[in-house]
C-alpha cells in the first residue's frame, strides 16, 4: 500500500512552470531519491507534500491516518527553546499514546468500561507504539544526541551554530518517527562517521522516506528508486543511484536513436517540400501536413550545464604548503598537536574529522586569518592560493549577480576577455537574471556564483571548505572532473565520500587528542586501512589476554573445590533458578495478551514491576550459580 499517492501536481512562479503534471507514489516503507539540477523544483515539491506550499493544480493523497515529518535546508527552530526542549517535541504523539495505553491498562485492571472495545484499542495503541519505537525512547534520545553529536541539553537553540541547529532539527525529526520522512540535503553539516549512522537509520526506518541528497554514496545506500524531476514531471528509476546511472544512459541512448531517425524521416520529406509539392490532393496535403509535424518533434530543447574549468596561475614552486610543528588549541582543547605535513606537486588532499574537531581552524590557520599557538605555516613564493568558504562570507547579499564580479561588463578567464552575461550563462544564470539580489539565490546558485569568481583567479592551490553543500549531482559531476584536470594542488574540507574518492589523493585524518595524520590514497583506501588496524589491534589484544589467562592458571595455586556447606547452596540456588525462570515465563506471556491485564490485580502496571524483580533475582542467582560451578570445576 502506498503511504503518499500524487497525481498532476502543477506549480509556477510567475512565468516559468516548476511542476508541470509531476505524478508519482510512494510506498509504505519504500526508500527514495529525488534528483534534479538546482532550480528545477526538488525544494518546492518536498514542501507541497509536508503542506507548507500551496499547489495550483493535481492531487495529494495521504494514507489515513499518516503522519508527514520534513526536514528543509533552513529549519526554523524557537531561540528561547533548550536542546532538550525541542527534542522532547518530537515525542509528543509517543508520549500521549504512552499515556493513553497506561490509562487504558488502569481502567481495564478496575473493570471499567466496554472490556472488548478498551482491549482492541489498546492492542492498536501497542502496535503504534511499537512501529514508533515508543517502548525505548529514553535509549532513543541518548542515542540520537550522541550519534548526531548533539550538545548538552540544556543549553539554548540560539546559542547553536547553523550546522548544529539543523543536527537538532534531524533528531527531532528521527524521534517523532513520522510515517513518511522528506530530508532535504540531510547529510549537509554532518562529519562522515555520522552520515554512516544515518545511512544505516534509514536503511532500517519503519516507514517511508523521500530524500534530496547530493550524497552519492548515500543514495546509493539508502534509496530503492530514484524519482527525476526534469521539466516539472517526475520518472522514475528502479534502484539507488549507480542503477540509475545506467538506465538514464539506456533512456538517453534510445531517444538519440530515436532522434535520429526522425531526421532521417524528416530529410526525405524535406527534400519532397522543395520539390514544389502542392497540396492538390487529400494524400498530398496529409504528407504536407505530416512534415509540419516532424519539423516540430525535431525541435529538442536544450538543456544548459555548468562549466567549471579552474586556471592555474604560475608554476608551483619547490615548496608549496607546510606545515611544521604546529599546535593549535581553541577554548582550552587541543585541535592540532605538532602537525607536520607538505604538500607536493599533484597533490589533492581531502581533510576529514569529527565535527568540532577543528577541520575549518586549521584552514584558516593556513589561509592566516589565525595565528598556530605553536609551529610554522609557510606558504611558497609561487603558490597562488583561492579560497571557498563554506560560509561563503565572501557574498554580499545586497549585492546583485552582475555586479558581484566588480566593476564594468567584461571578466578576464584564462587571459581570455569575456562578457560577464555569456559567463553567467555557463553558471546557468540566464541573461534576466544578472539584476537579481544575491539575498534570493537558494543555497546551489549561491555556490555557483562562488565557484565562478574562484575560477576567475589564476591560482595553483585551491582550499577549499565544504564546496559539495547544496550543489546538484550534475554540477557535482563536473566539479569532481574539472578538480581532477586542474594542474595545481587541492587542500578540501568535506564529508562527500564520493567525492574524496573520485577526486582525493590523499587524507589528512583529525583522529583525536589533537592527532592530525596523513594517508596517501582516497577515502575508501583509508577506510580499509584502519578497519584493518583496528582488527589487528583486536586480535592482538585477544591474543595477549589468552596468553595472561594462561600464565595465570598456571601461577595460580588449586584450589580443593567446595566445601559441605557450598555444596548443599549450590542445590539451593538451582531450585531457586528454576523456579524463578518458570514464573518469569507465565509473567511474559501475561504481558503479551492485553485480555489477561483485568485478571492480575494492579495489571499491567504490577506485571511489569514483578518482571523487573524477577529479571534482577535471577541475575544475582546467575552470578553466584558461576562463582560455585567454577569453584567446583577447580576442586
């Protein structure tokens, strides 16, 4: 059964049609990626369907009773509110049912109301607790705090960063466990060890999930289709993101096909045209008319890319980047500790971490805008460095598009002289565009329009921090290529595993306790790498314990086994043991069937508090059964 069902959906801003006939649904538990270029409405769909946009056309249709919850870019959360606070908000409908099932189990342990009707709707209630994860929310928070690395709950929303206002936001989110998710761009501000988490939390959600990421990996993990907005309509695609690859290459392969020969169909008739054919006859005019047709379906609109292509300025000299010795500490904690690292010719190295451990310190540390506590950095006499910041503090937002590249209309690219309107259009801004406020670009354009101006410096080292947020995989595709071909070096901040292996060859890991170290290779590379160690240091701890048991059973003086008195608890504590597991049993089998509640005086309250006590009698018996037993095999 489907969890969302959309039919015809149609949505414009004034005169350009986003949504033009987007048809689709989604299925219960079905897991699914929404791609498309930047612009193309991804951000407007997700919002009609969480209620918060209107459509001006098509139909949604929910499942009774589902609940949406959704995830934007900018989530708005209340300042005055603690981390607490609003998580505790994700959890008001579990905590309402709880409190509806408790009532429940009072009223049919006095034997009030419709017994029937109390036992059926509270056999409804448990199974909504269950698929929300109700039973366990205490365990839930905790977990989600820690594996978001949410702060203290105490401490104030407006005290938060963006990147960590919007980890509460997810958890929040994840919490209330709501029947359908929509997460756009979920993985922005998240270090990689974190996206793994959530990979894998939404690999086994309860419910449905739509997701817009430009996390390749992460699609390819998550998502069970793909749903391609393109020109307001919607096709779909069975499988993640590499099994979408290959169809749209099949799809592309077979309209050109497709295309070709309606040229060559439209050449013959052509040629007939010019011939002078008159519509003197009904046959005559109907091949007249069928050629107006070709000419027509001929027509394919084109579809603009971005072209990125970075210039280097001089040629690198001997040194490059280096760092020497360098130490640096922020609020009392140590980031950095005596970092030693050079940069060669060639070198594209990706620098990952935890968030807050101190990734966009070091950057700046480098670029100087902060002093090392210790150490030196050197920079060459040639190297010629451009920066991407991920706050992109270089935008004015009262500054329009055009003006952005400084004074007059041309831009200078590669020593080549260019109008600044043809420039805008390899970004995908179109000629109407230059006189709009930066203020209204969404996230994608405003990295765009960064990465034009960094591709008008003649640099030959480019640093870059976090440059993959709020691109679309297209641009992300060309990214990768054009850092790839740049003939200088990359220093890069980002948590795209896809990008770190197509483009990184080399990382530069922040692994705690202020250790920063260097791996030659990509992300996937420096991954086995230390799955591998830390197998190693498993086995060699395993090893190293088997060995001090033995020198231990070997230096430890034999014992005479038990005494009379031992003998006779030993029996004891069996008999208690097996009486105790008996009545555990019936206990759980009583809070398995709801019908038994009003037969147990205090029901299901007093059943839980004896399994509780039965579960700790049985847990001290445990231990001293093992004590005996292995006095025992001793003697």
């Amino acid at each position: 059964m489907n969890v969302i069902d959309v039919i015809g959906l149609m949505k414009s801003f004034g005169p350009r049609q986003i949504l033009d006939g987007a048809t689709f649904a989604i299925g219960e538990e079905e897991k699914a990626g929404l791609i498309g270029v930047n612009g193309s409405g991804k951000s407007t769909l997700m919002e009609i369907l969480a209620g918060i946009e209107e459509r001006e056309g098509g139909t949604v249709a929910l499942k009774r009773g589902a609940t949406v919850g959704y995830l934007p870019q900018e989530p708005l959360l209340d300042d005055r509110r603690t981390v607490g606070e609003e998580l505790e908000a994700g959890l008001v409908a579990i905590r309402r049912t709880l409190s509806e099932y408790e009532a429940i189990g009072v009223r049919l342990a006095e034997g009030e109301g419709d017994h029937d009707r109390l036992l059926e709707r509270q056999g409804e209630l448990s199974t909504w607790i269950e698929h929300h994860g109700g039973w366990n929310t205490d365990h839930r928070v905790a977990e989600v705090m820690t594996r978001l690395r949410i702060p203290d709950r105490h401490q104030r929303i407006g005290e938060l960063s963006g990147g960590t206002r919007r980890r509460v936001a997810l958890g929040r989110l994840l919490l209330q466990a709501p029947d359908l998710l929509l997460l756009d761009e979920p993985t922005n501000h998240l270090d990689a060890d974190t996206v793994q988490w959530l990979q894998d939390h939404l690999c086994n959600y309860p419910g449905a999930v739509l997701l817009v990421t430009h996390d390749r990996y992460f699609l390819d993990r998550v998502a069970t289709r793909m749903l391609e907005l393109e020109r307001g309509e919607i096709t779909p695609y069975s499988g993640g993101y590499s099994r979408y690859l290959e169809q749209k290459e099949e799809k592309l392969a077979q309209e050109a096909r497709g295309h070709e020969r309606l040229l060559n169909l439209l050449r013959v008739e052509t040629a007939w045209i010019r011939r002078g054919a008159k519509a003197r006859t009904t046959k005559q005019k109907a091949r007249i008319d069928r050629y107006h047709d070709l000419e027509e379906r001929s027509q394919v609109e084109g579809v603009r890319e971005t072209r990125l292509a970075f210039t280097a300025g001089d040629t690198l000299g001997g040194t490059i980047m280096e760092l020497l010795g360098l130490h640096k500490a922020l609020g009392g904690r140590r980031l950095v500790d005596g970092l030693t690292f050079r940069m060669k010719r060639g070198d594209r190295v990706g620098i990952i971490g935890p968030n807050g451990c101190g990734k966009t310190t070091l950057i700046r540390t480098i670029m100087g805008e902060e002093a090392p506590d210790a150490g030196s950095v050197a920079i060459g006499k040639k190297t010629r460095i451009a920066y991407f910041d991920q706050n992109r503090t270089i935008l004015d937002p009262d500054q329009t598009i055009y003006d952005f590249f400084g004074e007059g209309d041309y831009v200078t690219v590669g020593g080549e002289k260019r109008h600044k309107i043809g420039y805008l259009e390899d970004f995908l801004f179109a000629p109407s565009d230059r006189m709009r406020r930066i203020s209204t670009l969404s996230g994608g354009e405003r990295s765009r329009l960064v990465l034009a101006r960094l591709m008008l410096e003649d640099s030959n080292l480019l640093i870059l921090d976090e440059p993959t947020n709020d691109l679309d995989i297209p641009t992300l595709q060309l990214l990768d290529d054009a850092l790839v071909r740049f003939p200088g070096c990359v220093l890069m901040v980002t948590h795209d595993r896809f990008f770190l292996d197509k483009v990184a060859t080399g990382i530069l890991a922040f692994e705690g306790e202020g250790q920063v170290t260097f791996h030659e290779g990509n992300y996937t590379l420096y991954r086995e790498r230390m799955a591998q160690a830390a197998n190693a240091g498993k086995q060699e701890a395993k090893d190293a314990g088997k060995a001090a048991r033995a020198d231990a059973a070997r230096d430890k003086p034999r014992k005479r086994g038990l005494t009379y008195g031992e003998r006779l608890e030993l029996e004891r504590v069996e008999a208690d043991i097996e009486r105790l597991e008996l009545r555990k049993g019936e206990v759980e089998a009583l809070l398995a069937d709801p019908a038994a509640y009003g037969s147990v005086e205090g029901g299901i309250g007093a059943l839980s508090a004896e399994f509780t006590r039965l579960e700790e009698e049985l847990g001290a018996l445990l231990v001293r059964w093992e004590e005996l037993e292995t006095k025992r095999a001793e003697g």
